[in-house]
C-alpha cells in the first residue's frame, strides 16, 4: 500500500480510500501501525477539523433510528456526514455483528452519508481502540460532521466525550427509575440530553421525563465551557422527526460559542495531549507481549505470584523496572 497514494486520495474525498484508510488504522499488525502513523503524520498538516458529535443511549432508546433521521437532516442541508458505529464484541468469539448500515438504511444510500461499523474489541469505554485515527482519517477526507455511536450507555462511555467537540445522551421516556440508573458521571460529560420517541401515547411520559433531568442538571455545577442554558434537556421524535432541527440548531450554537471564548481551541489540544500519552501507555503494554525476553520474564513472574511466592505488587514493579 502506498500511503502517500492514499493520503492523496483521501484528501481528494474519496470514499473507498476512506474505508482502506480505516481499515489500515484498525490493522495490529506491526507493519500496518507504522503505515497508519506515517499516514495520519502526512494528514495532520491538512487542518481540516469536522464538528465532531459523540452519542450514547440507553439499550433500545433508538440510536440508530435517531442517527439515521438526524444524519438525513443533515445531508439536507448539504453537509457531508461520517458515523462512526462501534458495536460490542463477543467476549467468546471475539465477533461483532456491525449491523449498523442495515439498520440506517435511507442514510447508508446518500451519496454524502459514510457509515462504518467498528467491532469494540474488548476496548473499554464504549469505543473501538483506534477511534480517535478514524475521527482523523474522516476529517481529512472533508466531513463536515462526524458522529461517533458508543456501544450503549454507562459509566465507561464518557471516554467518548475525550475525543469529540460534543456529547449527546441519548434517553427513552418512561424509563422508570432511569434517572438513578445513568449515573452522575456520564450527565456531567453530557452537553445535550435527547429524550426520544416523544410521540404518540409516549409524549406524555417523554415531557414528564425532560422535565426530571431539567430538575437534575440544575443541580449540577456549572462548567466554564458552557454558555448560559446548557447542557439541557430537548424531546425529540426519531420516527416523526420532531426536535431534530431545534437539536442541530442548539448543537452548532454551543459549537460556534466554544469556538469564539476559545474553550474549541483549547479542548481539542487537551484532547490530543491526551491521546498520545495512550498511544505511550499502550506501547509500553504492547512491548510486554511483543519482546520475547519480556514476555517470559512475565510468565516466570506470573507462576510466582500464582503460587503465593511473590505479591503482585512487587512482582508488577520488577517487571516495570525492564521497561
């Protein structure tokens, strides 16, 4: 693969350079992480910066139908629209399903639509490993949105608001006693909090359900890089498309207000600084498997701690003192 190719055709939009490119970022193999970092080293001279959006929701609360109807909306508009789709993997098989693109029909067949599913792999938070590369990879082909769908909603899905501009939680009305379930974690990471299906017999309960996280968020502390009224609470209708033009409209409001009181700015260096101190933390790891001499001395040490002989503790710290 000729990555300098590749990044030309990237910049050029294409989508099938956009899929390799992802493909390659997403790759293990040795060889593959030293193409993908030369790769994403030639784009970050592009500049290019999408308003990148992080979603979650509850299980059933219709991210996918939401997603599709939002994304259409949209596309109207003329924008051009990456989804980024993690689904969890097989703790057995390792597999995923990745029906995301049969799920978002209409959406997956717009020529200025790209849809692409990510198993999790394991990976904690709600994310696939190399999501942050692919977040890269979409801005560079010339997205001007791009939406990343966590795998469902939890106190580990906040990783997703480290890597985006905005975090919309997702929640179905009449939830019963939803409101302890989401923990405090996961509404301070929240900017928007979408109360779907209001609509039909549910609009009642859905109204009843704004109201009460209203009430919550009001007893949250303000943070700095939020104007007066966020985060809030809208309804929205998935199906009836209802909310989904006030849910954009308070999106880009929030998004041009960070970006003139320099909280963009400064969130997206923080977010960066960040990343490549994982990418070191996963290194170090990395080289535990990949050496050899490493990779015995941690079983050796392995069979001594199982067998009472040492404690983890000291044993963890003889073998970081290789590293």
């Amino acid at each position: 693969m000729d990555v300098n190719e590749l990044a030309r055709q990237l910049e050029q939009g294409e989508r099938r350079a956009l899929a390799r490119a992802i493909t390659l970022v997403e790759s293990g193999r040795a060889d593959h992480r030293v193409m993908a970092a030369a790769l994403l080293d030639r784009l970050a001279g592009l500049g290019r910066q999408a308003l990148r959006i992080g979603l979650s929701g509850t299980p059933g609360v219709g991210k996918s139908t939401f997603i599709e109807a939002f994304g259409l909306h949209l596309t109207g508009q003329g924008l051009r629209v990456a989804v980024l789709a993690v689904d969890p993997s097989s703790a057995r098989s390792g597999g995923s399903i990745l029906g995301d693109k049969t799920r978002m029909e209409l959406l997956s067949r717009d020529p200025r639509a790209y849809i692409r599913p990510s198993p999790s792999q394991a990976h904690l938070g709600g994310v696939a490993r190399r999501s942050r590369e692919s977040v890269a990879l979409c801005e560079a082909a010339g997205f001007d949105v791009v939406l990343v769908e966590t795998v469902g909603v939890g106190q580990s899905e906040t990783l997703v608001a480290g890597m985006t501009d905005l975090f919309v939680l997702l929640l179905a009305p009449a939830g019963g006693d939803e409101l302890q379930g989401v923990k405090r974690g996961i509404m301070e990471m929240a900017d928007l909090i979408l109360v779907n299906k209001a609509d039909g017999d549910l609009k009642p309960a859905a109204m009843r359900t704004v109201a009460d996280y209203a009430g919550a968020l009001r007893l949250l502390r303000k943070r700095p890089q939020d104007p007066a009224g966020f985060p809030r609470v809208l309804p929205v209708s998935a199906v009836a498309g209802d909310g989904i033009a006030q849910a954009w409209a308070d999106m880009t409001a929030l998004a041009d207000w960070r970006r003139t009181h320099g909280h963009w700015a400064r969130t997206r260096a923080e977010q960066a600084r960040t990343w490549f101190e994982d990418e070191v933390r996963q290194a170090l790891l990395a080289r535990l498997t990949e050496d050899p001499a490493l990779r015995a001395r941690m079983h050796d040490t392995g069979d001594a701690v199982a067998s009472g002989r040492r404690s983890p503790a000291s044993a963890a710290a003889d073998i970081l003192s290789q590293l």
